[in-house]
C-alpha cells in the first residue's frame, strides 16, 4: 500500500496535499502587480496566486478551504463564484479557493492580466485590486474569505467611488495570516 492510500484509509486524505518537495519547502506564489489605472486602484501589495495548493475538490474540497482559512482567521466565508464585471473591494483584502473546475480571470482592470485558475489554486486579492470573470467551466467553485471576518463591498469603478474607496483601502491593516500559509510565510512577509 503506497502513503497515498495509507493516508487515505487513515482518514488524513487531506495530508496528500502536501509531497516531499513541498514539505521541503514552503509554497512559493506567482507574485502579480497592478499598478492604478485611474478606475481600479490597484494596490500597493502584489496578488498571490498559490497554484496546486491543495487536491481536495468538489464539497470535500470547499469544506477543507473553509476550514483551513477559518484556522487562519479568514473568515465570513462564502461558496459561490467571481462576478463576471471588473470590480474590487475596498473594505477588506479577499481570498479565493478554487475548489472545482476552472475560469479565465481578468485581474487588475482592463488595463491588467489574464490569468487560468483550476481547482486546487489559491488567489489572495489585496483591497483595490480588480477582478473579474471572463469565463469559467460549469462546474466552477469558489470559497470567499476575509481577513478577522471583515464585512466586504462591491466597487466597481463608478465616477464618484474615489477618493473614498482610496481611504478605506489605505486604511486597511495588513493581515496577521496568510489565509493559506499561516502566521510565518506568504503574505506577512510579502506586505509588509
């Protein structure tokens, strides 16, 4: 019996998230700057897009995502998917677990980057930058979080949203965790 099925049989299925390689090393994200266009404002901090983070999917998958940030405190978390307008969030920094099948994502406004998400990706979104579904499987899932549980909107790059959507972001702490790697690596050593 291989460790995969060992761990499997053990109910510890969710430790197969994790082979040697990794464990030797901590997850390193693709890092993506934004820079402010003059509707979306971006954000200083880069976004983190962890790929192949965990090989959980489907419920068991989602379930694991919100377990997991929740441990983190990352929290007020929903199952759903990414609007298919550019918007970002001005109250709080967000997580997106991809839990189920895949969508093109346009990042950072009309002016930024499009990226392919599957399932087992992991994005953390700073306040302000935009996002954006450009097309996705149907079977697509999405956990949502936030940071201390933090209440969220939607901007969406309206005449009369800035400065005041500038505030509330530049207003924002850095998060204590990284919703994925914890208290010592990811975010809290990229945003600081």
């Amino acid at each position: 019996m291989n460790r995969t099925q060992f761990l499997t049989l053990l109910g510890l299925s969710s430790f197969t998230m994790f082979n040697k390689k990794a464990m030797a090393e901590p997850a390193k994200p693709t890092m993506l700057h934004f820079k402010d266009d003059g509707i979306i404002p971006n954000s200083k901090y880069p976004l983190l897009h962890y790929q192949k983070a965990f090989s959980q999917n489907g419920s068991s998958g989602a379930d694991w995502l919100e377990q997991h940030f929740a441990k983190n405190n990352w929290t007020n978390s929903w199952r759903n998917g990414v609007y298919p307008f550019h918007h970002y969030h001005s109250t709080s920094h967000e997580v997106l677990g991809i839990y189920s099948g895949s969508a093109l994502l346009h990042l950072g406004g009309e002016k930024g980057q499009k990226v392919e998400v599957k399932a087992g990706d992991i994005i953390v979104i700073p306040a302000g930058v935009g996002h954006k579904n450009l097309g996705s499987s149907q079977d697509f899932g999405v956990v949502g979080a936030y940071p201390d549980g933090r209440s969220w909107d939607i901007m969406r790059g309206q005449p009369g949203d800035r400065p005041k959507a500038d505030e509330r972001i530049a207003a924002l702490p850095v998060p204590g965790t990284d919703p994925f790697l914890g208290k010592s690596d990811g975010l809290v050593k990229v945003w600081k």
